[in-house]
C-alpha cells in the first residue's frame, strides 16, 4: 500500500505533460519535502507496471537519467523520453532551461 508521500509524488508527476522533464527534488519540494529526493526515486521505482504514471520524465538535477537506473530500465527511460522529443548530449544530459517542467500552476 502507498504511502501518502508516494501518492501526493504520484499526483505530481501525473501533471508532467509530455516533452518536459522534472527533477526528483522538483517533485519532493512539491509535495512538502524539499530534502526527500531519494524517496521520491523509491516511490518511483516502486510503480507497477501499467501505472500510468509517467515516471520516465522524472530524471536527476543535472539533467540525465539517474545512475540507479542503468541497464535496460535507464535505456527504456531515455528512449520514451526521445519518443517525446527531449534531446540529450554526448554526455547523456538534457537541457533543463529548454525541456524542465515549469511546475503546476
């Protein structure tokens, strides 16, 4: 069963729209906890699959898929995130002045 936490992350990163990108501090600021990234990467990690929960678009503060996420589940990210039309560098990281998730409003 999801935390509180977990949901109020879910709802969050629900209204991400496609083709932006938001940082794991982004969202714990959002939801009242400006020092719980890590635990929003858990609540992430956790998703079943089928959630429908955009988690791909949550990525790390310097702009590139966490390396928790290596292997075949950082690949999966970084191509849905293509899909979508962010664009990395050679240094696997994205602009986040051109592609970040201006918040809700």
């Amino acid at each position: 069963m999801a935390s509180d936490f977990f949901r109020q992350v879910y709802r969050v990163v629900s209204t991400i729209p496609a083709g932006q990108v938001a940082t794991y501090g982004q969202i714990a600021a959002y939801v009242g906890n400006p020092r719980a990234a890590r635990t929003v990467g858990w609540a992430l990690h956790g998703l079943p699959a089928g959630s429908g929960v955009p988690w791909h678009r949550v990525i790390n503060a310097q702009g590139a898929i966490s390396t928790s996420r290596e292997g075949s589940r950082a690949a999966q990210q970084r191509a849905m995130l293509e899909e979508e039309g962010i664009l990395f560098d050679e240094r696997g990281r994205t602009d986040l002045a051109r592609y970040g998730w201006k918040g809700l409003r």
